[in-house]
C-alpha cells in the first residue's frame, strides 16, 4: 500500500534531518543546559570520545566541506570546555598528540599535493599534443580571438598552480573549471572555422 511507501520515506527523511542537525549542533542538541554539562563532567578531555585533533587546534574535518577533499564529518567530540581543560593540563604536549595531529595533516597536504600535481599534468598532457598538432592558418581575427584564449588559459594555469601551492584548493578548483571552458572554447572554435593547412 501506499501508505507504507509514505511513511518509509518520511521516516528516512527525518533519519537525515536527525543527522544533519547532529552535525550542526551536536548529538546533544535537544538537552537542556544542565543535562548537556553533566554529560561535559562525565567525559574528560583524554576520553577516546574526544577529538584529539580539535584539542591541538582545529579538526581538519571541518576544513574542507563541500569539497572534493571533504573528509565527512567527524564523529568525536568537540567541546571549547575541554579543549581549555586540556590546555591548562600539565599532560599538554606530553600525551604525543600535538606530534599525532601533524603527522595527519602532513598526510592531508601530501594527498592534497598529489591531486594537484595529476590536474598539472593532465592540464600539460593536453598542451602537450595541442603543440604537436600541425599548424593551421585562420583569418586574422579568428588568430587573435584563438591568441587571446590561449593567453587566459596560460594566465589561469599559472593562478591555479598559485592558489594550490597556496592551500586554495576549492580557489583552484574553480579556476580550473574556467581553463577547461576556455579550453572547450578555443577548440570549437578551431573545429568550426575549418582553416588552410600552412606547408
């Protein structure tokens, strides 16, 4: 029946909102304040429950959202009270989670490195055999018009490759989106203009 159908699909959707609203304002949302700081009392900042990279600083799952490099969201606990408690510990920095905390994040830039370097060099792999294309010669306000793209699409790669180095990455991202526009651009322009073939 119908109504089945209804009431599984509402139940999933609430299901998601539940989660949603767990990720915006913690599991503890609906508890009042005296509930939410009993439980604070219960957990201490060296309870595996808790973030130890949120305890060094920040937690890198909250970094990049709605990304390609999104890491989901995290699933400790994240609390300013503990994070001051821990600061004030005299355990701080002895427990190796400052030195655990970097070792992730040099492992997020290298990741991070990676993909930047493999869109480098599918961006030169299409230079590459767009150079060993044979030369072809257009009207003269189609070789300028053709001239002008080229220059955005050098400019942009060079703002891309600034913007990764400088950890820019949705920036990047989006200016390499427009370099495969202008990219698009330039060779249906070149298909449609059908040109002589110098010697």
């Amino acid at each position: 029946p119908i109504w089945r159908k209804v009431t599984r699909e509402c139940g999933a959707m609430t299901n998601m909102a539940a989660k949603l609203l767990d990720e915006l304002m913690g599991k503890n949302r609906n508890l009042g304040s005296i509930e939410r700081d009993k439980i604070n009392l219960e957990i201490e900042w060296s309870d595996s429950k808790v973030c130890k990279h949120f305890l060094c600083g920040f937690c890198p799952n909250e970094m990049f959202t709605n990304t390609k490099a999104d890491l989901g969201p995290c699933v400790k606990t994240h609390d300013e009270k503990l994070r001051d408690q821990y600061e004030r510990s005299d355990r701080k920095g002895k427990m190796g989670y400052e030195e655990e905390f970097l070792r992730y994040l040099e492992s997020l830039v290298s990741d991070l490195d990676r993909k930047i370097k493999r869109g480098r060099d599918r961006l030169k792999q299409n230079d590459d055999h767009r150079d060993t294309t044979p030369q072809i010669s257009y009207a003269p306000e189609m070789n300028a018009k053709l001239e002008d793209l080229s220059r955005q699409i050098g400019e942009n790669v060079e703002l891309m490759e600034q913007l990764g180095n400088e950890g820019k990455v949705d920036d990047a991202r989006e200016v390499m989106l427009k370099v495969e526009d202008y990219k698009r651009e330039r060779e249906f322009l070149m298909n449609q203009n059908r040109p002589r073939w110098t010697s």
